[in-house]
C-alpha cells in the first residue's frame, strides 16, 4: 500500500468509527440513544487509535491536513507531497461518512432532528459566535499539534540500550514505538473531554469538509442544509492552529 492509499484508509477508518459514535448515540431508536458526551469522546479516542495503528507504518497516519500542513512547516513533510495527502484524506473523510450513513440507513427517517443528522457528519458550534468558536478550534488543534509531536518526537524518539554486542530497545523505546497510536486516542480522548464542548471539536480540516460535503450530496431522510457558513471556520481554524502549535513546541524543545 502506497502513502496516498494508507491516507485514504486510514482518514476513512477514523471518521466510520469516529462519526459513527456520534450516530449511535443521536440518531432515534439505535441501541446507543443518549449515551451520552463521554461515550462520544470515548469512541473518537478509539477511532483515532485504530486509525493509526492500521496506516502508521505505511504513511506517518497523518489523517489530518492540519498536522500534514505543521509538519509541512517544520520541514519534516515535503510540501510537494502536502497537496496529495489532504486531496485523499478529505476523500477518505467522505467515504468514511458515507459508512456511517448506510450503517444507520434506517435510522435517518426516524430521526426529525436535522441538527442531529448534520452532527453525525460534520461539527457545528454550541453557542453560535463564529469568533470564539474560531478561538477554540485554533486552541484546540495547536494543543493537538503539540501533543503530537510529544508522542512523536519525545515518545517515539527514546533511543535504544545497547548492552555489549547485543541491541536491546528499552522500554521506553519500545512503549513509543508500538504505544504511540494508543497515546494519540488518548490525545483525542483529551481533547473531546476537555475543549470539545463549544465547537465539538473538529481539530482537523478533512474530518469536517469531507462528511459536510458527504452530507451535501448524499440522499439522507430528513435531512437539512449543510450549514457552509460556518465550514470555513473548522478548515481554516485548525490549519493556523496547528502549525501554531508545531511551532511553538519547536521552538521549546528544538526537535
């Protein structure tokens, strides 16, 4: 599997499990009506961790054009590279969406909520103020971007033990290595428990352009507008918050 592909699965994957948390628990008559913010958070956790455990390898499980764009601006990710991988991750993020609609093809008619329909695709604010909806998405993502790279750079970076003629990873090497893409579902469960709840955090560009766009074409029950007004907002929010982020742990750690 090439990097391109491996961007398309794995942007696929997180959004089938991460929105579909999102519809079993709002849509009417699923097992997992009102379950609640937690097992929302929770399942985004999961998806995250699932995501970049199957595409890690192949392709750094970006997944996100936000941390695409950071590392692109530290000059760890050709930028000649950077337009393919957010093309196929907002084409994955579609693809994972339309999953999700016919996973609950049936639960769409029961569902009168439109509102509740859209936030099975796409985010929308709480309080609806597009400048501090603006602020949390940038806050939010750049604290993502910078918990990234701890797992990345300081997790993942831990060098070997050598012993003699024998090389034996440590076990910090060895929890960065193969733990990390349970750290980052940690990261993402963090960050939905304790800044999702203005915005419902988005974080990331193609989780909420690719399904808003699913939701645009795709026949859904019931369903309502697409709400663009307010798309700009988790697209360019979490670009500028992101490198913002990457940058400001540059600058602390220099790695």
């Amino acid at each position: 599997m090439n990097p391109y592909l491996a961007e398309f699965v794995g942007t696929a994957i997180l959004i089938l499990l991460g929105n579909g948390v999102v519809a079993n628990v709002v849509l009417n008559r699923s097992k997992g009506q009102n379950g609640g913010w937690m097992v929302i958070t929770s399942g985004w956790g999961l998806a995250a961790a699932i995501a970049v455990y199957s595409v890690g390898r192949i392709s750094g499980a970006h997944l996100n054009p936000a941390v695409t764009l950071a590392l692109a601006s530290l000059g760890d990710f050709a930028w000649a590279k950077v337009p393919g991988f957010i093309a196929v991750q907002v084409a994955g993020a579609a693809v994972g969406a339309t999953l999700v609609w016919l996973a609950y093809l049936a639960h769409w008619g029961e569902t009168e909520d439109k509102g509740a329909k859209l936030a099975c695709f796409s985010t929308a604010p709480a309080v609806r103020k597009p400048v501090p909806a603006f602020i949390t998405e940038f806050i939010a993502t750049g604290m993502f971007l910078f918990g990234i790279l701890a797992i990345g750079k300081i997790g993942a970076g831990v060098p070997v033990l050598e012993i003699g003629a024998d090389v034996t990873p440590s076990l910090a090497g060895v929890v960065g290595t193969w733990f990390s893409p349970f750290l980052v579902g940690l990261l993402v469960l963090s960050m939905g428990i304790s800044l999702g709840g203005p915005t419902g955090y988005a974080i990331n560009p193609a989780r909420d352009l690719g399904p808003r766009i699913a939701h645009q074409i795709l026949p859904i029950a019931g369903k309502g507008g697409s709400d663009w007004g307010y798309a700009w907002i988790p697209v360019l929010a979490p670009i500028l918050g992101g490198i913002t982020g990457a940058l400001i742990f540059r600058s602390l750690f220099g790695a």
